[in-house]
C-alpha cells in the first residue's frame, strides 16, 4: 500500500507541477515530435490544410455527438430543382440511347444542342451570371439520374459541373473574368476543360513539368506582361471538342519581372483553345466509352497575364485552389455515377431474379441468387444514404476533405462491387453487348470511376487517415503547429497544453472503449430508441476504439507513418465505415424511421460492422503489441460477423413483395418507354396482377406436349380452350415481355 501511495504521489509530482512536467514529459516528447514529423512537401501541407471538418472530426474525437448528427438537415430539392428534374432531365433522357451513344461514339447533335440549351453545363454556375446555381445535392440527383441511362452523357454533364472553370472563376476568379467567362459558359457558348493531369503527374499531381514563364511579348498591337506556356495533358474529359481550357501550371520568373522570387508555384489560367500553340482535337477511348476524352498540348502559347485566374493575387494558389474545390467536387460527381450504377443494378437486377426461372423457379428464390441480392439492395440503399449525407454537408457550404475522400472511394468500390454481383445474377444477359443489355456500360465505367479524381488506392492509403489524423484529430494539428513555432519557448508551452489535453483524451477512449468492450456495449449511453438504439451505442464504442488506435499508431509509428501505407489504409476502412454507418442511420432518421427499411438498414450496418471488425483484427496483426491493443479493443474477441442469413432473407423477401420499397431504392432510374428497363417493370406488373392466371399457364404448359413446351407464344393459341379471350391476351403480353427481358441481342455482323 506504501508502495503504491508512493508511486502516486511521484506521477502526481511530475505531472501535476508544470516545472517538472516540462523538464521530465513535454520536452522529451517535444524533441521527439521534432524529430519523428514526417518532412511535407508544400503540396502535402496544402492538402492536409484544405477543407473543412464535419462529422468526421466527432468520429474521430471518440464521442460523437449524436444530438448535433441528428440536427444535420434532410436534404430537400427546392421547387426550381425539382421542375428541371421533373421537365429537362426527363426529357434529356428520353432523348439517350446509350447503345446508339456508345456504339458511334458520340452524343447525338440534338442531345449536344439540347445540353447547351438547357443549361446542362451551367449546373453550379451562380445565377447572377446566367446558370442555375443548383445545390449539392440537385447537381448530384441530376448526374445519377443521366448515369441511370447513358454513363457517356452523364460524364459530358457532370465534368463542367465539378473541378474545371466554371468552379475555380466562381470561387477564386476576378470581377472581370467572372462577368465575362461565367455567362457564356452558361449558354454553352463557351465549351470547358480543365487540364491537370499529365504523362509523369497523375495523383502526385504536384509533380506536373508543364511550365509558363513570365515575359513581354508584343499582343494585340502592344508589349504586353505575360506568360509564355508549354505543356502535354492526357486524359482530359472534354478537351477534343472544347473552346477553352483550364490550364493548371508551374510559374517561373527567371527575369525578375514579377519581384525576386523565380519559382512561382502551380497557378491556373484559362486558354482559348484557338489560340497559337495550342493542341486539341485527338481522343482517348477511355473502356469503349463515348464521352469526349484526350489530350492537349501547348508549345509556346502566349497569353497575358490576366488570363490568370484570379489574377496576380492568385500566383502560386493553384493547388490549395485547386484541392479546395476537388476536396468538394470529389463528394459529387463520382458518387453520383457509383449511386446510379446501385439503382441501377438494384432495379434490373431485382427484376430480372423475379422473372428468370431455373429449374421450375424464379432464380431470386435460390439462396446463392439471393445473397448476392441482398447484397446490391442493402449496399445500393448504403451508397444513396452517403450520398445524400456527404452533400448535406456541402449545401452547408462545407468543403470537408476527409469525407468527400471517404465517399469517392468507398461508393465507387461498392459500386464495383453491387454491379459485379449484378453480372453474377443476370449471367448470360449481362455478357451480351446491345439495346437490351442495361448493365454494360456502367460495368465498363466502373474503372474510370475508380481511377479519376484521386485513384482509390492512394485515396485509400494516402489521404483518407493520413488527412484525417491531423485534420480530424482534436489535438495533433495544434501540437504540429506548436512544434514548428519559431519561437521554441512558446512552442514548449502551448505544446504543453495540447499534450496534456491529448493525453487525458487519449486515456479516457482507451478506459470507454476497454469497458465497454467488456460489458458488451451495455452501459453505452443511449443516443437512440427504437429497433437502431444498440447501433449508435455500438458506433459510440468503436469511434472511441478507433481514436485510441489512431493515437497509438501515432505515437508508436511517429513519421514513419506516413511510409506504413497499410496501417495508414486500415485505419481509414475503420473510420470510412464509421462514417457510412452513420449515413445509413441518418438517412432512416431523415425517412421518418420506416419499418420497411430496417432490413436494408441492418444489413447494411452489420456490414459496416464487419468490415470494421476485419479492419481492427488486420491491424492488430501487423502493429508492435497489437495483442495487447486487441485485448484493450476487443477484450472477449472480435464480435462482428456478416449479416445474418435471416437479415439477408429479409431484404430479398422486401425487395420481391414490396414493391413501394423497391421503387425507394432504385427512384433514380429513368424509364424509358420500349426500353429493356420498361420491359421488365411492365412484366412484373402482369406477373403480380395475375398470378393465378399464370400459374394455370405453366401448369398447362408442363403437361403440353414437347413441340408445343418448344414454343410458348403458340402454345397459348393451341390451350385456347382452357383460356376466354382476355386471358389470352394477357398470356399473350406476359409471354411476349418474358422473351423480351431474358433473351440478348443479335445482329447480322459487325462492320
């Protein structure tokens, strides 16, 4: 007992004298962050400095607070939104054939003529300059909704309405440029891209070569201070067919023109396309697809200075400009395309299981047929409850880096995932390209999805927790900037505070989540009642699990973190799930807690759940000690499986007999009149409206003889008898529709 009174009265000595704690805790630990933060290129720190912080950061601080996820508005079409979706976009998509589209690669000239018509590509463009200043979340509906029928259109629409020209003179561009660009891009006088990526600078894309120089050079009659550029872009979506480019650079003044600074930085400019030097008009073929990509160059193109967006204000801005505006386009276009290819595969394929039959049933009554279709459902109901959660937060004129990285990668993975198991199911059908085939193109515009605006596996390694940590954290940012302070004393005293604050932080996720591991989550604090309670006291539990994680992985791995890109992924899976999770909860808050959605809601959680437990269980394997956090984690073991085999019954029985709840997971999907889509949905309409009228035809049809088996539509002709005449025209249509949907597409040749 003497013993352990001494002890305590020594930490106390130490800890609690702030003499001593200096000289014998925060100094050593203050040398150590000295030494151990990871050197950052100018890049890295703009991209770690980039953004806002949302519910990522309650995640992160151990205890999110419930009361303020709940506050967070239910996003809402206003009227105007609503009419363009309800008027232009359905009209839009009764114009597309994505087959035609794809096939001669290219829009047709009346669906180009209409987009600029309309506005397509004036989308986030301010109202007070001509566009419609549609919000987030409208943008992101409008771009699923296009991606349900035609990927090829969707991409044309969705870039000059993400990361490009209209975005950057919005936000950064002078009165000038604004009043003179903004309108004409508009009224699609004006044709957009942005030129970022090239040969050697794809997701490093700070190590772009492309260059300006600044120099006089008559223009217009007269010496004029300009820049002089050279540049080779690839993969740039637009660039073939547009008037004016986005042009992102590194700036040099050897000449001492600007002041004495040489090296300038990365600035973003806006080049016509016609002018002198200037390289466009060749395509890529990005997966068969028919959007317009490729490549452009400039030798020696000269343009003045305030062709600079934003002017010289914004010299050497280029790439905080550039990731603040990705760090939120990035939350919109992608995830749009990855919810449609959910909706999609969700609708078709549903359908598809009700009407095909093997071996005397419906394929979507065979257990194997049916866990992959559970799992596009939930998955499918997962990926639009992001969706509408992570644009929630942009219509809050946030710009959250960390999340809308979550999003990107996580839907366009799961979207991978939904529209894999949808070729699964529809087999034969999905394999076959033509008119019939709903699936094809979004299964080969899955790879651009994942590859573009930040590829997935530096997202996912890289960004997602490497950001987080010092974005998200309560205290690591404070103690960095303490740590760097020019003034060492000052520096040793606010990181005094902060590491203090840190360590009380860090002990007390460590105490909530080794107890409540312990008791099974039991004396959680309840956030929630219902059916959902005992999810937000798990995720309660885990956000603290995982901050106690985040803070020993920090502290054991120090700047080599930074190199320890698996340990860095892992801890973004849990975080990243963390997140989806609460969207799904927030999205059956937001729907008024229907009792209809909970079989998608717990599967979808209990997913979350798994992928977390999978996420920990891998990073207690590769970490020093990782038994002993695993313990202080999961002190009974790792308690999370897959969703049940009862759960998964659940959703597949929902998705076939419910038919106001299927609608609810696939409302994006457009449907077409004599389109395989509208084939199949007025097939289930039959099929539930007269099943005893059909179930007496298959009857008849299974005692038939063989010749009469081998053709359907006149077997009903030769079973007249058994039928009156309305009977038989509504055989007549089934059967007809049935052919339809399950056959695939012929064609004489291909030349």
């Amino acid at each position: 007992m003497l013993i352990f009174i001494i002890i305590v009265f020594v930490i106390a000595a130490v800890f609690g004298i702030r003499a001593n704690r200096l000289r014998f805790v925060t100094k050593p630990v203050f040398n150590y962050f000295k030494k151990a933060l990871p050197p950052l290129s100018d890049t890295e720190r703009q991209a770690m400095e980039a953004g806002d912080i949302w519910w990522d950061g309650e995640l992160f601080s151990g205890r999110p607070n419930w009361q303020t996820f709940r506050e967070y508005p239910n996003p809402k079409l206003s009227t105007e939104e609503q009419s363009f979706i309800d008027n232009q976009v359905s009209t839009l998509l009764d114009m597309l054939d994505d087959h035609q589209i794809v096939t001669e690669r290219d829009l047709p000239k009346a669906v180009w003529k209409y987009l600029k018509e309309e506005g397509f590509f004036a989308l986030i463009v301010p109202k007070s300059h001509g566009g419609h200043g549609f919000s987030a979340y409208a943008n992101s509906t409008i771009v699923s909704k296009i991606a349900c029928s035609s990927l090829s259109a969707a991409v044309t629409v969705m870039v000059p309405n993400s990361l490009g020209p209209a975005e950057l003179l919005a936000h950064y561009g002078t009165k000038e440029q604004q009043d003179y660009w903004l309108p004409k891009l508009a009224n699609g006088e004006e044709v957009p891209c942005f030129a970022l990526t090239a040969l050697d600078a794809g997701s490093d894309a700070g190590a772009i070569q492309d260059y300006g120089v600044v120099c006089k050079k008559r223009y217009k009659n007269k010496m004029t201070l300009g820049i002089k550029l050279n540049w080779r872009k690839r993969y740039i979506t637009l660039a073939p067919i547009a008037s004016v480019i986005g042009l992102a650079f590194k700036l040099y003044d050897p000449d001492g023109l600007l002041g004495d600074q040489e090296d300038l930085g990365i600035c973003c400019a806006l080049i016509p396309a016609k002018t002198k030097g200037v390289s466009t008009g060749k395509r890529h073929d990005p997966m068969g697809m028919a959007f317009m990509n490729g490549p452009t160059e400039g030798e020696d193109v000269f343009v003045p200075l305030d062709a600079l967006i934003g002017g010289e204000d914004y010299i050497g801005q280029g790439w905080r400009m550039l990731v603040e505006c990705l760090s939120a386009g990035r939350g919109i276009s992608l995830p749009a395309l990855a919810t449609a290819t959910a909706h999609l595969t969700t609708r078709t394929t549903s359908a598809y299981a009700l009407i095909r039959k093997q071996f005397g049933l419906p394929i979507a009554q065979f257990e194997g047929v049916g866990e992959s279709l559970a799992h596009i459902a939930a998955m499918s109901y997962l990926t639009e409850s992001t969706r509408r959660m992570t644009t929630t937060a942009l219509d809050l004129n946030l710009s959250p880096a960390v999340i809308t990285a979550i999003t990107k990668y996580h839907l366009t993975e799961i979207g991978r995932d939904i529209v894999n198991h949808g070729f699964d199911i529809q087999a034969g059908k999905a394999v076959q390209n033509g008119p019939s085939n709903s699936l094809a193109s979004a299964y080969k515009g899955t790879p651009v999805s994942i590859t573009v605006e930040g590829a997935n596996i530096l997202t996912r390694c890289l960004m997602i927790f490497g950001q987080g940590a010092t974005r998200c954290h309560p205290f690591i940012l404070k103690e960095m900037e303490a740590v760097a302070m020019d003034d060492e004393q000052s520096g040793l005293h606010q990181f005094d505070e902060y590491l203090c604050k840190h360590i009380v932080h860090t002990l007390g996720n460590f105490g909530f989540s080794f107890f409540h591991g312990l008791t099974a989550n039991w004396f959680v604090p309840k956030a929630s009642a219902g059916p959902v309670a005992h999810y937000y006291q798990t995720l309660t539990k885990l956000s603290a699990s995982f901050a106690f994680c985040a803070d020993y992985a920090m502290l054991r791995l120090g700047g080599a973190l930074k190199r320890k890109e698996a340990t860095s992924a892992r801890l973004g899976d849990i975080l990243s799930q963390l997140y989806l999770a609460s969207s799904v909860l927030k999205r059956y808050e937001d729907d008024g807690r229907q009792v209809s959605d909970l079989p998608f809601v717990n599967y979808a959680i209990d997913h979350c759940l798994y992928e977390i437990g999978q996420a920990f269980d891998a990073l207690f394997a590769n970490i020093s000690f990782g038994s002993v956090i695993r313990f202080a984690v999961f002190p009974w073991g790792n308690p999370y499986h897959k969703p049940s085999d009862e759960t998964l019954n659940q959703v597949v029985n929902s998705l076939s007999n419910n038919t106001v709840m299927r609608e609810r997971l696939c409302n994006l999907c457009h449907i077409k009149a004599g389109s395989d889509i509208d084939n199949m949905e007025r097939l289930l309409v039959i099929m539930s409206e007269h099943k005893t009228l059909i179930s007496r035809f298959e009857k008849a049809i299974k005692h038939a003889r063989f010749d009469i088996k081998f053709d359907r539509l006149n077997a009903i002709n030769t079973l007249s008898d058994e039928f009156n005449q309305e009977e038989l025209a509504r055989l007549t249509e089934y059967e007809t529709l049935r052919q339809a949907v399950i056959k695939v597409d012929e064609f004489e040749s291909f030349d």
